[in-house]
C-alpha cells in the first residue's frame, strides 16, 4: 500500500468517527471534516474562531458527485471545470445534502474539484463531500507551508495527515459565483 493510500484510508477512518482532519490539498493545508456532519462542521468553526455566518468550501471527487450536492449545476460551471488550468471554487445555488452550518445563509455553496492525487483519492474513497477550510485561525494569514501551521491547529483536530514536504503554497484558488439565473461573478482570480 503506497503512503497515499495508507494515509487515504486513516483519514477516511476518522472522518466517518466524526472527527477533524488536517490535510494538504491543491492550493493550500486545509482543515476537512464530513460536510454532511453538523456537528463535526461546528468542531471547525470553533477551532479556527470563524463566524459561523461565513460558509465553508466543500471537495468533491468529479462532477457526477457534485450532482449530489447541487440541485441544479449552471451548464457555466461545467465548462469552468473543463477548461480551468486553475484550482477554482465555484459557488452554486441550491446547495443540498450537507449539513446546514456549513451552506451559506442564502443557500450557496463553494465546491471545488481538485486536481491532487490525495484529495480526489479521499473524496472519491469517503465517498462525500469534505469540508475545506485553510489550517488557520480566521483573521489569521494562510499558512503557506506545514511548518508555519499554529500549534492550535495542529492540536485542534484529530488526524495529522502524514504527507508533510516542504511544498510552498503561493495560489489561493479563484472563486467565481455561478447563479442559476446566468450571473457570473469572479470573486477571486
């Protein structure tokens, strides 16, 4: 069993136990829990001191699983996803089947197919969107590196994923909001 898989299979093992996750992901080290668990979504918010107004990002492995979570996919969005050569975040409307603190008031949802080995693996194997949210205590500057991940957030949750290297994250991803009614808003390039 290669370590991505090793480390696939401890994260799938907690996630389904409710638990917190730190995981690298394509754009930066991120907190991920179950996105469908209500409880466990809360564990975030307390852990990075974010307001629970501000909605979460979610992965999910493909397109037919992102059907799951939205009732109506902007024919846009699909082809954003096929041409990007960026990670990119797409916020829908009508967000479904995750747990509520973690959908925006109005009823979004950020979604991101991510283009790393690891997170279409865990996304894929658990099966279900996961929270991702950067390793950070909200206010703070994103960590772009593991070493500069605050203890409090190392101790915070319940499993380190164990693919440490000294990977420099410069990219956020760009986040575009897609409306059903064809409005396209870029929010971050």
């Amino acid at each position: 069993m290669s370590t991505i898989d090793s480390e696939i299979k401890k994260s799938i093992h907690i996630l389904k136990q409710g638990g917190l996750i730190l995981y690298p992901t394509d754009t930066v080290w991120a907190i991920g829990c179950d996105a469908s668990n209500l409880e466990t979504v809360k564990r975030i918010y307390t852990l990075k001191k974010r307001n629970p107004n501000k909605a979460l990002n979610c992965l999910v492995a493909d397109e037919r699983m992102l059907k799951r979570y939205v009732k109506q996919i902007p024919p846009a969005a699909l082809s954003i996803i096929e041409v990007t050569d960026k990670p990119t975040t797409i916020i829908y409307d009508n967000a479904q089947n995750l747990a509520p603190n973690a959908i925006a008031k109005d009823g979004t949802i950020g979604i991101r197919i991510p283009d790393d080995d690891f997170c279409y693996g865990l996304t894929r194997k658990f099966n279900g969107a996961i929270v991702s949210t950067s390793a950070n205590i909200s206010g703070e500057s994103t960590p772009k590196s593991f070493k500069e991940i605050t203890p409090a957030i190392l101790k915070g949750v319940d499993y380190v994923v164990n693919l440490q290297n000294e990977k420099i994250y410069s990219n956020p991803p760009s986040i575009i909001k897609l409306s059903n009614s064809g409005i396209v808003e870029v929010i971050r390039k």
